[in-house]
C-alpha cells in the first residue's frame, strides 16, 4: 500500500464528471508522474488528492489514514506540500519572504530548511534579497518549489512544474526533483512534457478521460509502443 | 532684490509648504487606510470618511471629559492624550462593523462593488450615529500653545517683511504622521503578522495554501485601519476643526490620494497624499503678493492671481483622479488598477 493513494476516485466541479475512478499512489523516495491527454483529469487528479475538490466517490489515505475530511490547509500540516501550477509564488515579496511565508505554520526556527533549499537551489541564495515577481520562469518554478518545501513535507505535489521553461532549465528542475525524492520526500506531478518526465519517473499513470489506462514504471511505459504510439507521439 | 526674493519665499513657505505638509500628511494617513482595506479587504471602503470623524468624535469626548476634570497638558493639546481611548473605541467599531456587515459578504464571496454599496450603506448609518452623538455644528477641542513659531516673532528674528507660522497642530500632524508610517511599514516589513498581510494581499490562494488564517488578516488589518483613521481624523479635526460634514468631503481628496499614488501601496498612498495636497494648495493660493516681491514695480499685478477659488479645491482631486485613472490608472507607484 503507498504512503499516499487515491483510490478509484470519481468526481468533478459540478456537471459532469471529470475523474471516473482513477486510482493514483505514491511512495516515499519515488517519483510519480501523471501524464495524458489535454482534459484527461490530471491536475484534477491531483487536486483531489490535496483535498480541493470533493470527491463523489472514491477514498485518499495517507500512511493509511483517511484525510477525506481534511481541508487543503489541514493536510499541509500533515505533511503534503503542494506547488500550483500558476500563481505559485508571492511576486510582490523577495525570495526570502516566499520561504519564511511557506513555513509561515512552522512555529520552530525553520533556519535549517531554509539552508537546505538554498543549497538545492544556489541561485535562491544569491537573489534571496530580490522581489520573487522579478525572476526568470526557471528561477520562480525554483521558489515554488521551495516554498513547499519549508514544511518539510513528507510528500510533495507539482502540478506541471516545467510549464512555460526552456528545455535546459526543465532539466535543470527535473534533476533538483530527483536529489528532492533521494532525501526520502515521496513526489507526485502533473506533466505536459510527457516523455522527459517519465524517464525519472518510477511510477507512470496515463490517464484517460478520467480512468487509469496504463501504469507501470516509466521505463516500461516509454518503452510500450501503444504508449508510445497513442501519447509520446511515436 | 535678494530680500524681495527670501520674502517671495517665506510667503509661499508660510501659505503652501506648512500647510500642504499637514494637509499631505492628513490625506496621506487617510488614503493609507483606504490602501489597506482594498489591498486585504479587495474594496473600497467608502464608510472611510464617516469612520475617521468617528474616532475624532469619540477623542473630542474624551477631550471634554478629561478638560472637565482639569486634565490638561499644559503646551500639548489634551486631544493628544485622549487619542488612545479615541483608537481603541474606534477599533472597537471597526471590528464590530466588519463582523456584523462585511464578514457575511465575504464569506459568500460577494464581488468588490457589493462591498462597496455595503460600504456606503455603512457609512449613512455612521454619518446619522455620530450627528445623534455631538450634533452636526463645529466643535472645538484645541486647547494648549497654538504656536510653535508666530509670524511676529519670525519676522523680528529675521528683519524680513514676511512671517512664517508653524502652528503645535501643523507641528504635532506631521510628526505623529512620520511616526505612525515608519512604524506601519516597520510593521509590514519586519513582522511575521505584517509579512503573513502582504502575503495575503499579494496572492490570497497561496497564502490561504501556506496556512495563513484569513481571518486573522483581516482583524489586523481593520485594528491598523482603526489606528489610521483615528490619527487622521483627528489630527484633521485639531488643525481645522470639527465638524461632521467636512468628514464626508474629504473621501473624495482621499480615495483621489490613494489612487494617484497608486491603490494597495503604501508608499504611493502617502505620496498621493502629499500630490492631492500641495496641487489644491499651488492652484488655490492667490500669487498677488509673490509676484509683488519678484517683478518690477510697474508690472505689479492688480488681480488675485489666483488660478481657481477655494470653493472649487473638491474640483481639483476630481480632476486629478479622471487625469489619473485615464493617463495612468496604477498610479504613481504602480498600484492595483481599479
């Protein structure tokens, strides 16, 4: 059983149903990927599992408690991290700022995690000072990935954290992603550049409309040729 | 000629930089609370002006209360002293008006302008409580030195013809202005409660995922809004005087003061302030006597040389706001735009 799962969960913003019981779990130290088709459920997937949309049906256990009634703040307590896809960081403060506001519920000096982000992401360092609202794509992805850190959560959500980057520095994330998943954090994210990702993936979801349709390993799913063919565009 | 320039000087010193620094400052303190509120609270809060004679009304109370019992200061205008009770029943209205009225639009998420009909509807009740309260005539509450430096004794110390006044108001306006400024943005910069507001102000879903209590926010910033109006309203109060109706007027100079430097910056709120001020000021004042010292003597001017009357200073914020909203409508320093 994963640290965290969602199970079969069906539901939707009102109207009609956009997951339609897809299952999604991740361990700890594992990278998981959702990937699929534009309106295949993946962000909602993935919301659901923060607890920003009620699910008809469908249970999500972490470290196989039931959080189906927590809010989104409550789980963060409980140690998920979560980093939107847009509006992810505060742009009208400095970098600095953006990390003591993620660990705005730590009441302990958190001067440790803030050291330990600064050296996964050195740039931070150096523009600790500057407005986050002023920084490169690449550099603001890094404080929002930052900022969920400083709960020191033991699982962290990204949803499409290579949006809109160059394929250097999406690189540049992908390897920060993989030396976050080696301290032990399990991480769940939401993909466009589909192929990349689940090559550090150890868990692939392809979901469609909604449902799992293949999952397996990254390597294994860039390597079946019907996910090749229908998804990874040959 | 060089004494027809120092007096040239000391005429507009006296009639447009005093002034338009006490002036400024009053705007400034009354726009930084507008700032605040729409910054946090996402609308305009047009009970502002009602608000503001409500903390100068319940400070005059207080004034006449302590006079009564021959609690005065000596030079210090009692007012001073009677402020904290002013702010902290002034917080009291704040808080209560904010649970029972704006609490429930925002919980059901009502959009910006509904708040601000709310807003008005507030401000009607306030404006009929406090002319029930102290009556809708001027009131005065100044006591102590009216001076700091009297224009007989400027012109004595200096032999020039002109006198420069400082009155304790203009004095006391300005210094409780710069003090209550730092400490705001000593407290927005520094503190965790300060940062935690800008977060919220800055982008409300993230703060909300960080774990920041908007209610919370929201108290503290309606406890500032409180200390803000007060301090306005009251300093305006003791320079002017009291009297309800002008407290309405001054919404229009206010929210044109908040808007000019830019709504939800602090920074463009005190400029704005110090803009709307010295603008009503440079247009108003009558440059008869100015010019009398510059010019020759045969091209003395007969007239005012005024620009525009007093009557029309309300005029000028409108036509400031307009210019603003159309030429650059984030302000001065890059506000919201509304």
């Amino acid at each position: 059983m994963s640290f965290l799962i969602g199970k079969d969960m069906v539901g939707g913003y009102g109207g009609a149903n956009i997951l339609n019981g897809c299952t999604i779990g991740v361990d700890k130290g594992e990278i998981a990927v959702i990937v699929g088709p534009n309106g295949a459920g993946k962000s909602t997937a993935m919301k659901a599992l923060f607890g920003m949309l009620a699910l008809s049906s469908g249970e999500v256990l972490m470290d196989g408690q039931n959080i189906m009634h927590l809010k989104p703040q409550e789980r963060v307590k409980l140690g998920m991290g979560f980093v939107p896809q847009t509006a992810n960081i505060f742009t009208e403060m400095s970098v600095e700022e953006n990390l003591e506001m993620g660990a705005f519920i730590r009441r302990d000096d958190f001067s440790d995690t803030m050291d330990q982000v600064f050296t996964l992401f050195p740039i931070l360092k150096e523009k600790r000072r500057q407005l986050a609202g002023e920084l490169s794509g690449g550099q603001r992805q890094q404080v929002a990935v930052g900022r969920a850190l400083m709960t020191q959560p033991q699982l962290l959500m990204l949803d499409e954290p290579t949006a809109g980057v160059s394929p250097i520095v999406m690189d540049e994330l992908f390897d920060r992603i993989i030396e976050i998943a080696r301290t032990g954090i399990a991480i769940l994210m939401v993909e466009q550049n589909a192929r990349q990702a689940l090559e550090i993936a150890d868990k692939g979801y392809v979901l469609v409309q909604g449902e799992n349709r293949f999952t397996d390993t990254g390597k294994a799913l860039l390597a079946d040729p019907e996910v090749r063919q229908a998804f990874l565009g040959g | 000629m060089m004494t027809d320039l120092i007096n040239a000087l000391v005429l507009i010193a006296n009639f447009i930089l005093v002034p338009g620094l006490t002036y400024g400052s009053q705007l400034g303190l009354g726009a930084l609370g507008i700032t605040m509120i729409y910054s946090v609270l996402r609308f305009s809060n047009f009970a502002h002006g009602e608000m503001m004679s409500f903390g100068a009304m319940v400070t005059i109370l207080m004034t006449w209360w302590m006079q009564s019992q021959g609690l005065t200061f000596g030079p210090l205008p009692t007012a001073l002293f009677a402020l904290p009770v002013g702010i902290i029943v002034t917080i009291g209205l704040t808080l209560t008006a904010d649970r029972l009225v704006f609490r429930y639009y925002r919980e059901i998420k009502a959009p910006p302008v509904t708040l601000l009909i709310v807003s008005m509807g507030l401000m009607f009740f306030l404006g009929g409580l406090i002319r029930f309260i102290i009556g809708p005539n001027d009131q005065k509450f100044f006591d102590g030195e009216r001076f700091i430096l009297k224009a007989r004794d400027f012109k004595t110390m200096t032999g020039l013809s002109e006198g420069l006044a400082i009155k304790s108001t203009q004095g006391i306006t300005v210094v409780l202005a710069v003090l209550m400024v730092s400490f705001l943005f000593w407290f927005l910069t520094y503190t965790r409660t300060g940062k935690s507001m800008r977060a919220y102000s800055n982008n409300e879903d993230l703060a909300l995922l960080s774990g920041i209590n908007p209610e919370r926010v929201v108290m503290v910033t309606w406890i500032i809004t409180a200390v803000l109006i007060t301090l306005a309203g009251t300093l305006y109060g003791l320079d002017k005087s009291y009297k309800p109706f002008t407290y309405l007027s001054l919404l229009l100079p206010i929210f044109a003061s908040a808007i000019v430097g830019g709504i939800g910056s602090p920074v463009g709120a005190i400029l704005g302030g110090f803009v709307i001020a010295f603008s009503e000021l440079f247009i108003t004042f009558a440059y008869k006597r100015v010019l009398g010292y510059l010019l020759p003597e045969h091209l003395e001017p007969s007239g005012l040389m005024q620009l525009l009357t007093t009557d029309y200073k309300i005029a000028l914020s409108f036509v400031i706001l307009v210019l603003v909203l159309i030429i650059k409508p984030t302000g001065i320093a890059g506000g919201k735009t509304l």
